[in-house]
C-alpha cells in the first residue's frame, strides 16, 4: 500500500531536516579526518573525558550524534574539563 503524499516533496523536508541536524557532525568528522593535531580546546575536553565518568557520558551522546556540537561544547562542559584536568594536574 502507498501513500498518497507527494514524495519528492516529503523527502526534500527529510532531507532538510537530516541535513540540520547532521551538519555539524559532517564539519567535524571532515576536520578530524585531515589527520591534524587536536587544538586546545580538543585536548582540554578530550581527556578530560578520559578521567571524568560524566564528560565520557557526554562524549558518548556527541560521538552517537545524540546531542549536536553545540550542546557538546557549551561553557559548562568547557569549566567541567578544565577543573577536572586541573584536579588530575594537582594530583
């Protein structure tokens, strides 16, 4: 049985629609595969994550394109891994 929509038009609203929520995703993953150092703020969330159960849990839900690049890095997480990783640098 089919539908009685316009299919082209429904999978140009999926297709807007995945492209908004994948896109920064598909900017990142492109930017890591030029196989370039991490820059800082990289490093600093990154292990952190290594040493924090939460950060990994939020870098789990990034990594599985739960919760976009913005929600990833925002400035809390940005505070959590720099004392995290001040905490493990005093240690």
């Amino acid at each position: 049985m089919t539908g009685a929509g316009d299919l082209d038009k429904s999978l140009a609203v999926y297709g807007r629609g995945h492209r908004r929520r994948l896109t920064g995703h598909q900017k990142l993953a492109v930017d890591f595969a030029k196989a370039r150092p991490f820059n800082p703020m990289e490093r600093l969330v990154f292990s952190a994550a290594a040493r924090d159960e939460s950060l990994a849990r939020h870098m789990h839900l990034f990594a599985s394109r739960l919760i976009g690049p913005f929600r990833f890095v925002n400035p809390v997480i940005m505070a959590r891994s720099w004392a995290v990783n001040l905490r493990h640098r005093r240690a």
